[in-house]
C-alpha cells in the first residue's frame, strides 16, 4: 500500500484478510532482548516473581484499608437497620440522607483501588446495590442520572437528546432516567427477594434486617464535580429517601472542608455527614517498602540510586504508592530483560538449577563482573587461573558464592532494623526518620563510616537504662524471627546482654553505694579556684572531665558500652553495601537512568536534544559534530534551531533567511567563491519557512505584532 | 382553634382534615379554596404561589389536593432534566401510564398538548385538574416558550385546567421578556414565632405529655429565634437536642413542672449547638455521639471546617506557592522580589492609583503558565528538570480546585489560571516547606 500523495491526507488500511498471531507477553519480552537463549527461562522467573510482588501488595493494600473500610460498612449497617426503627428520634431524623465523607490524601491514582475494594466489600456484605460514580462522565445530571441508574440497574438508560438507533426506541418507555423508575425497579427487586426462595440467596444470619439494603452511591472524586449538578442529584435524591434508603459516600482528596465550599446550606442540611480518614499516603508506602524490599523473600533487589529515584518521584511529585510499585515493576522488566545473569536472580535451589545449565557465554559473563574481578583479585595464584579458565569450577564457585549472597540478605534486614530502633528514638534522626533513609545510607558506602553513624553512636551511649532496656529488647524482637545460625547467635547474645542488665538491677539493690571518688575531684577543685585564665580553666574541667569517666565507671555504664560495642560490630559485620558482595549484579538493578528516563519524562528537554545534536536520535554518522556546533547536513530545522539560538528577543526573519541560506549552500558542497553561494532560491525559500512553521509549533518562537518581519523568542538562554 | 373552613361543593369532614394538617395557614388555605372554587366550575388558569423556605407552600397545596381528593400532578422542576420527563410525569398522573406512553422520544410542547386533547376525548375532566410545580424558578432556565404555555395551559387544551407554580421568588423575577399571562400571585408569609411554637409542638414525644414538649420548644425558640426561623431548621434541632432536655428528669432530679430547672440545665447545652450544629459543621449522628460523650471529650470532635490540612507532593506545595504569588502580586513586581540585583525599588515608586488597595482585598488574579513556572523556577530552592510530572502536578491541582483554570479548556496556548487558597492555607503550606511567604507578598511590603 502507497501512502504517496501530493496532499496531506488520511489513509485507511483495511486489515488483511490473514490475520497476524498476535504477540504473547513472552514474546515481547524475548524481542531485543539481551542474549536469547535463555530468555524465556527469565521471562518466566520475571513472570513468577512479579505475580508473588502484586498479591502480597494487594494483601497489604486490603489489610491497610481494613480499617477504614470496616468503619464504613459499620455506617451503611446501622443506616440500613435505623430506618426500620421506628422510634421518635429517627423519625424526625428521617429526611436526612446518610453520607460518608472518606478523606483520602491526594494522591488519586491510588484511590481506585480502594473503591473496588470498598464497593466489593459492599456488595459481598452489605447491600448489592452499589453504584460509584466519577466526575468526569458526569458532567450534566442528565449523566450523572444516567450514569447511576445503569451501574445500579445494570441495564441500558437513553437520554433522549442522544440520536441513537431504531431498538433505542423500544428500550425507552421501560427505561427512563428518573429517580423514580429507580424506585419503582428497587421496590420489585426487595418485594421479589423477599417473596422468592432463600435458597439461592445467601443465607446470612442477618437476612431479615437486610429486607431494604441500601443503595449506596459512591462519588468518587467530589472536587472534580459541578457543584450544580451535585447539589441538585442531593435535591432530587432527598424527595426520594422516604422510598429509596440511599447512601452517599464522598472520596475526597483534599480536605473535608471542601463539602462545605461546593454545597450551600440549603443542600448540606439534607445530608448527615460523618468523617471518615485514610491512612497518610506515606505511611502507607512505608508498609510497602517495608514488605516488598525491606525483606529477603524475593531475590529481585533494587539498587540505592534506583531507589533514590523512586522515591524522589513519589515525595516530589504524586505521593502515589501505585505508581511507586509500577516503578518497581518496571525495574524488576527492565533488570531481566538486559541482564542475562539475572536467571540466577531466583530462590536457592533453583538458582542452584540455572547456574549448572550456565552456558559458556554466560559464564565469561560472569567473569566480566566487576564484583567477580575483585573477587578473583583477592584469590591465590593456582585459584585464579582455576577461575578463570575451568568452567566446571567457576560454577562451583559460583555456587558457593550464591550462597553467600543469600546469607548476607538474610542476615542484612534483621540489622537494618535493629540499627533503626535504636537510631530512630534519637533527637534529630542523624540516621533518618524512617527506614527507607537508613536503608540508602547503607546501600551506598559502608555506614560505620559514616558521620551521623558515629554522632548516633554517641548519643546512644547517653541512652538512660530502662530506654536502653526496651530497645534493646526490640532488636532481640527483630532478630528472633530471622532463621539463621548467625542471627540467631546474636539473639542469644543480646539476651545474655539483657540478662546481665537485669542483674545489674538486683546486684546495686544489694551492694550498698562505693565510696565515690569524690576525694579525687576536690583536689582539683582547690586548684581551680587559683586560676584565673579562661583558657586553662577550660582545660583542666575538660581534664577532670576526662578522669571523672575513667573512674567513675558504673557497672550499668561498663555495660551499656559493652551492649553498643556488640551493636557495633553487628553492624560492621553485616550491613556492608551491596557492592562489596560478589555477584550482586544478579539480584541488583542499578540502572537509575532507564527507570528516571521512563517514569520522569522530560519532554522538553529530548526536544532541545533532537534539534540540538539530531546524532543522539537518527544515528547517521554525517551528523556526528564536536559538541555544540551543528553539522550543515543536520535536517533543516535543527540549523534553523541552531541559528535562532543566536539571536535576542525578537528575530528578524530575513537575516535568518540568510543564515540559513549559507548553512545550506555549504552543505551542497558549492564553491564559496562563486555567485550562486548563499543565493535564496525558491527550493531553500520552502524549505526555510517549513522549518519555522515547524519551531513555531514546538513553542519556541510566535509571530509578533511588535515589529514587522519579526518573531518573537519563547525560550531563554542560548549561545 | 381556628373555626373550620368552609365551602360549597367539598364534604365538611374532609375540610375538616384539612383545616387540622395546616395550622396557621388558614387564610391562605381559605384563599385558595375560594379561588379554586367547586370542583366542577373552571378555575383561574394558574396561580403563583410563593413565600420563604419552610413557609408550608408545597405543604398546603399537598393538603389541600390530597384531602379533598382532586385530580393533580406534583411535579418538582429539580427533577426533570428534560422537557420530555416533566411531559411525561404529567400525563402519567393525570392519566395514567397508556397516555404517557403515547408521547414521542423526543416530545415538543405541542406533542404535548396533543396527546393531551386526545386523552382528554376519552375522559373529560368532571372536575377542575391542577398541575402543581414545585420550585418553579427553575422553569426560567428551560425553553423560553415553556414557562408561558404553562401558564395559559388552561387555553391551549381546552379543559379545566389549572397550574399553580409554587417558588421561593417572587413573580416579578419570571416575567419573560416576550410578555405572557399574568398568573394570580398569593404570598405565603413567614411563620410567627407563635405560629412555630404552635407547629413545633404538634410533633411531641409519645412519652411525655404535650406540655412538656412545648414548653421545651418555648426554650428552644428563645435560643434560636433571633438567629433562624427556617421551621425545617428548627425542628431538626428541636428533634436533635430533646434527648438533652430530659436528661434530668430521667435520673429523677427534677420534675416535669419544673421548667427553671431544665432551662438552666439545657440553655448552655443549646448555645453549642447554635454554633455547631446549626451550621451543620457537625452532622446529627456525630452530634449525638457528643451528646453520649463526657464533656471534656466532646472538645475531641471537631468540625468539617476545622480539617483544612493537605498533604501536598513537595513540588506541588512549590507550585501553588508560585501560584500564590503570581495572583496577589502584580507582575511588575516580579523583578523586585526574584531578580537578585534588584536595586533598592521603594514601595511608593511604583504604586499606580488603583494598586493601593490591598490585592488580598481584591481576591486573586489570573496569571498565564509561563509566568506561574517562572516564579516556579526562582522559588523552589533546587533545579527542577521541567518534566512532565511537573506539568501534570499543575492539572491535578486545577482537578482538587486548589487552582482554578480561567481560560478556556480548548485553549492549549498559554492557558491561564486563579490560584484558589486562602492566605493562611499557604502560608501552612509553605511553613512545611521553610519558605516565608510574607516576604514575598507585595502586600505586606
């Protein structure tokens, strides 16, 4: 098919007859993808992996939202069974219409899943009339009407301004939008429930309070709707609530004060509004990185700049958890599909599987590591060559060094969160308030090395004793659940520790009181008081300071010291940064640019890219120029960028013209001395105001009324 | 008691009825009937009742057709979306489902009246129908030549007819342009506070006597009668605080004839709700859980306007702050306060005439896209790539109503915006985020 024409145009293709197999997931994944052999044993790991990340978040999410969730399905219970009392109260209550005022934080992409979740929760338990709205199909209430009586009803509504077919035409004397017909559908739907056989229907207990479910309208997003419409639905909704035993919920991002700003009093005193709030959206990424990356169940790791730019983008941008998880997602694609050693990113046995059937190539890959390198670096003599050239033996080494990696995760998170418990009860956090920080620290560089590490350190050696007794106790907590030799050690360790503390306890009720050494300090005192130079004064406190400690050594002190010092070297031992380990780059992402480049993209600037350096792009080894100049064979709107960037404010058209002209005529390889150099012809002319037209559309220059034949620049900077 | 209407043509019983469901509405009731005349005569083609919220309009016409067994439609003009609905309501309790059905999909007025003639044909009207429209000034936003058919509907069916509009404004707000028929006008005035003590009181408590009930009222008039007289109003509080009232007496410390005691019991009790509940910053469900709860708890619950906090992405935060200051500072002003070498530029040096006026005053103005990323730019403290994120921020913070679009949406070429936040909104906002606003506001130069 040709799509040649003179004009512009349109072209349909019909599809052909054939049809094409159309492309599997795997099949996507194996295109372009890094060394194919075994790229569908990645696919599948990738595949295996990714479904176990999304049902634990979804645990989670439900688990989070339980909360909430639980309240409100409380609310709609009590609605449902208040309006068959029939007591004075609720009788004179009885025009008010409930309504459930859920504040969800702003970031809204999240917010979908809880309404499923909710409206799921609600039709299992509650009432099978939900119906939930969004703003953005509702923007008359005409739709809005429409809108709610198909999600109830289930069947189709038609407005009568919309031209639909001839069948319409029968469909709408049944159905018509009114609140009415809704209530004449849901008579005959309780009547018929109640009549027919309870066989079918659930069986709960509560059968005969649920003779009337509510119905229950969920508005979505309530800042986005009209507030005419809204108010008028209320309107309309409050005629019917002697019929219908509706119920409002509103999601709401920003705050509760909203509902007030978008209905008058006249609408608002026909709703009985309750508050009902959400977990912070932070908190709830902290249980998510707390159970998706923070934990050696899943073998995929992410790598300390990747997660920088994770969540740099959830802070700074959206604070939307849903997000963040797509961006694990993308880095969990991205780490197997470029990196071919990632078939070992997988659980121990099978890992073991994967790495006897390491073909030869993979395992000269393996020798490329960098991690590998320094390894083999620090080998014997005899070894290194063994590594290097017996393939049978790098693989048992490997195996070795696998193995290594998994007791190093294992034993890496327990003391993360020992190190945070104790570092997150200090006055101003030198180690961060939240785990996430800590965890960066140390994914970085060795975190014993750190400053704050060390002022942390200090402070905690100020601790008091039962503050020290209850954290410490809390890391015995964290270490206890980790099965493994060395962690389980240090557990035992910790309790000898704790044990000692209490005796410490028992042992100063009984020991009367040591003389003290206050016969050395008042020798030094009598000296003090001869002296007058501040400078010396300084120094002999700072001295008797010093003896103070030394000798003044509680018991309690001795062994705090000894508790941190334990601590310490807990910390030494098992928080070294990933890339000190040997073969992370097979668990590891660490590509930070692929995933800022997807999730964080920056039109403007791949823009000013192309016209800029047009090789970055179209990869034709004509355009490759030293950095900031334009080759003059570069299509002709990157010269026109280029050219335009030379100029002010305002740009004269035809001096560009001839700026151009020059450009060009160079690049047709045209003698310099002859006439025809630089001449505008009407080739050129074309060419030129295309190229304009085109900068003109991309937004960096306007036309002007300012001054004739001039345009006007929208960017700064430039040459 | 009022003596019981009379009229010819209607039972006695039944206007008996009527004369106890409407109480201080008498003379108006009367009024109607003797408009409406006996059922068989023809009536005044329409009739233009209005008077304030809760002033027993719908509730006497309602009454009235209801008691007295007349042939009606009740139509609510919020509901009908369309001109089809109302149409078809219409006919659907004049007639009966089989007329409304004969109306086409889309129905014109004369389709309408149409269908009408012809239903009429089959059973004429023995005695006067009446075609009641509830909240009627919304009439004025439908086709222009609805309103004034309505009023002459009598004419263009031929039957006996008559429509009585019922609104909150007055006749002199509807009159269209063109001229139409002059409805008769009846104005409702508002309840006395006699009238509210009498009506508030018909609805007692089964289990305590009906004095006791309206001496309740009488304390609850007192309290709030200088602030509302919206009978709907009060009778939600009456209903919301009785409970409160008896509160005493059910743990037997005074007696029912002790009405000083109660009030002094109740009065403190009422003033709360005045400035809680009546503004419905508190719903009645909350309020009664307060009521259940120790005094010093209730402090703990608080209002929907007292939530005013939101969390912000740390961009946004910068984005409405630049919003902020692009709508309240002039944008001459920009190169004082985001241009490093200023100069020293005195306030009085450039204050036009009609600037002195405080902008805060004056509420927000517009500003186009490039100069709210330009003020962006300078105010946020680190280099921000101009992503796309940056670009959606700014949409959904239009989408939370935190900024307002003012430009069309069609127009993608430099759209304008309002930033929509109060002053101590953002200076919440920018506490969080170390930055003083108040430097920056040419206002408080």
């Amino acid at each position: 098919m040709s799509t040649s024409s003179v004009s512009k145009g349109c072209f349909v293709f019909k599809p052909t007859a054939k049809k094409r197999r159309s492309l599997t997931l795997e099949d996507y994944f194996t295109d372009g993808c890094e060394d194919a052999e075994n790229s569908d044993v990645r696919f599948q790991l990738c595949q295996h992996l990714w479904d176990r990340m999304k049902t634990d978040t979804e645990v989670l999410q439900d688990e989070l939202n339980r909360n909430v969730l639980d309240s409100l399905l409380d609310l709609t219970r009590k609605c449902s069974s208040t309006r068959q009392h029939s007591d004075w109260a609720s009788k004179m209550r009885a025009s008010e219409i409930p309504t459930a005022a859920l504040v969800l934080g702003v970031n809204v992409p999240d917010h979908d899943m809880t309404f499923q979740s909710l409206s799921e929760l609600l039709q299992q338990s509650v009432t099978p009339y939900v119906a939930s709205v969004q703003a953005k199909e509702c923007g008359t209430l005409k739709h809005l009407m429409k809108r709610v009586l198909e999600r109830l009803t289930g069947a189709v509504v038609v407005l009568d301004d919309e031209e639909e077919e001839e069948e319409a035409e029968q469909l709408h004397k049944s159905t018509h939008c009114s609140l009415g017909t809704l209530c004449d559908w849901y008579d005959a739907k309780t009547k018929k429930s109640s009549t027919g056989t309870p066989g079918k229907k659930r069986t709960s207990p509560t059968k005969d309070e649920q003779q009337q479910p509510p119905v229950v309208i969920i508005f979505k997003d309530l800042e986005a709707f009209n507030p005419r419409v809204l108010q008028n639905f209320i309107l309309i909704c409050s005629l019917y609530v002697q019929r219908l035993p509706l119920m409002f919920i509103f999601g709401i991002a920003t705050s509760p004060s909203t509902v007030q700003h978008m209905l008058p009093h006249s609408v608002s005193s026909l709703l009985c509004i309750q508050l009902f709030q959400s977990l912070s959206c932070t908190q709830h990424l902290a249980t998510v990185i707390d159970k998706l990356i923070l934990t050696h169940h899943f073998p995929f790791k992410l790598s300390g700049k990747v997660m920088q730019v994770l969540i740099s983008i959830f802070l700074y941008h959206d604070f939307s958890v849903r997000n963040f998880i797509k961006g694990i997602q993308l880095a969990l694609l991205e780490h197997f599909h470029s990196q071919p050693l990632s078939v070992l990113c997988c659980k121990k046995k099978e890992a073991r599987r994967n790495l006897m059937q390491l073909s030869h190539a993979n395992l000269e890959r393996v020798r490329k590591l960098p991690s590998f390198k320094r390894y083999v670096e620090k080998q014997e003599q005899q070894e290194q060559v063994n590594l290097l050239q017996d393939d049978g033996h790098l693989k048992e080494a490997c195996q070795k060094l696998m193995k290594d990696l998994h007791k190093y995760h294992k034993n890496y998170y327990p003391v993360l969160r020992c190190l945070h418990t104790l570092a997150s009860t200090l006055p101003r956090y030198p180690l961060g308030k939240q785990i996430r920080e800590l965890h960066l620290i140390c994914l970085e560089k060795n975190v014993w090395e750190n400053e704050d590490y060390q002022s942390a350190m200090k402070l905690l050696k100020m601790l008091a004793k039962d503050e020290l007794i209850t954290l410490l106790q809390r890391c015995a907590e964290n270490l206890q659940t980790v099965k493994s030799k060395k962690m389980n050690a240090a557990f035992v360790q910790l309790e000898e520790l704790l044990a000692k503390f209490k005796q410490l306890d028992t042992a100063a009720a009984a020991v009367e009181t040591v003389p003290t050494v206050v016969e050395s300090i008042t020798s030094p005192v009598k000296n003090l008081q001869k002296k007058t130079d501040l400078f010396q004064l300084q120094k002999t406190l700072l001295e008797m300071n010093e003896s103070l400690r030394s000798k003044k050594r509680s018991p309690f002190e001795v062994l705090r010291n000894e508790a941190l010092e334990f601590i310490d070297a807990l910390v030494r031992s098992h928080l070294s940064p990933p890339e000190s380990q040997t073969l992370n780059e097979v668990c590891y992402f660490s590509s930070s640019a692929t995933v800022r480049r997807h999730l964080n993209a920056t039109p403007r600037t791949s823009i000013q890219a192309a016209l800029s350096s047009p090789y970055y792009y179209i990869q034709n080894d004509n355009l490759k120029t030293e950095d900031g100049s334009v080759s003059s064979a570069a299509p002709d709107i990157c010269i026109a960028y280029k050219l335009h960037l030379e100029c002010g404010r305002l740009i004269n058209l035809y001096d560009w013209l001839e700026a151009y002209a020059t450009v060009v005529s160079a690049a047709e390889g045209k003698d310099q001395e002859s006439d025809e150099f630089g001449k505008v012809d009407e080739v050129k002319h074309a060419r030129f105001i295309r190229a304009v037209s085109e900068l003109e559309f991309l937004g960096f220059i306007k036309s002007t009324k300012q001054k004739t034949d001039h345009v006007a620049r929208l960017t700064w900077g430039g040459c | 008691m009022t003596s019981v209407l009379q009229h010819p043509g209607y039972d006695e019983e039944k206007l008996r009825r009527v004369t106890e469901q409407t109480p201080c509405r008498e003379a108006q009731t009367g009024l109607l009937l003797s408009l409406m005349g006996q059922p068989q005569q023809y009536s005044y083609p329409s009739i233009f009742v209005y008077g304030h919220r809760a002033s027993g309009k719908s509730h006497v016409m309602h009454v009235l057709l209801k008691e007295l067994e007349l042939p009606h439609a009740t139509i609510s003009c919020v509901e009908c979306v369309s001109k089809a609905l109302l149409f078809e309501k219409m006919l659907l309790s004049l007639f009966g489902c089989e007329a409304a059905s004969l109306l086409p999909r889309t129905p014109s007025l004369s389709d309408f009246v149409r269908v009408y003639r012809h239903q009429c044909l089959d059973s004429p009207a023995t005695q006067t129908r009446y075609i009641v429209m509830e909240k009627a000034e919304l009439l004025r936003d439908a086709d222009v030549n609805l309103l004034p058919a309505l009023l002459r509907l009598q004419e263009l069916v031929d039957d006996n007819l008559t429509v009585i509009l019922l609104s909150e404004i007055t006749w002199d707000k509807f009159r269209p342009n063109t001229g139409c028929y002059e409805p008769l006008v009846l104005h409702f005035p508002d309840y006395s506070k006699g009238d509210l003590q009498q009506i508030l009181s018909r609805d007692s408590h089964p289990s305590y006597s009906a004095d006791f009930y309206s001496s309740y009222i009488n304390i609850l008039l007192g309290v709030f009668y200088s602030v509302c007289r919206d009978l709907r109003e009060l009778h939600h509080l009456a209903a919301l605080n009785f409970s409160k009232f008896c509160e005493p007496l059910a743990e037997g410390k005074v007696k029912e004839s002790d009405t000083h005691k109660l009030w002094r019991n109740i009065e403190p009790h009422l003033k709360k709700a005045m400035q809680t509940v009546y503004l419905r910053e508190v719903s009645s469900l909350q309020w009664e859980q307060m009521q259940q709860m120790e005094e010093k708890e209730a402090g703990a619950l608080r209002g929907l306007s007292a939530h005013t906090h939101v969390e912000l992405p740390y961009y946004s935060k910068f984005l409405l702050i630049a919003a902020y200051l692009a709508s309240y500072n002039p944008a001459r002003t920009d190169k004082r306060f985001f241009l490093k070498h200023h100069g020293k530029i005195k306030k009085t040096n450039f204050l036009k005439k009609n600037e002195k006026t405080s902008n805060h005053l004056l509420g927000p103005k517009p500003f186009p896209l490039d100069r709210l990323l330009a003020v962006f730019y300078s105010v946020v403290d680190s280099r921000v790539a101009p992503s796309a994120s940056i670009f959606s921020q700014i949409s959904s913070l239009v989408t939370l109503q935190l900024l307002t679009q003012v430009s069309h949406d069609d127009q993608l070429d430099a759209p304008k915006y309002k930033c929509a936040v109060s002053l101590d909104f953002i200076s919440a906002i920018s506490r969080t985020v170390n930055f003083d606003i108040v430097k920056y506001l040419y206002d408080f130069l």
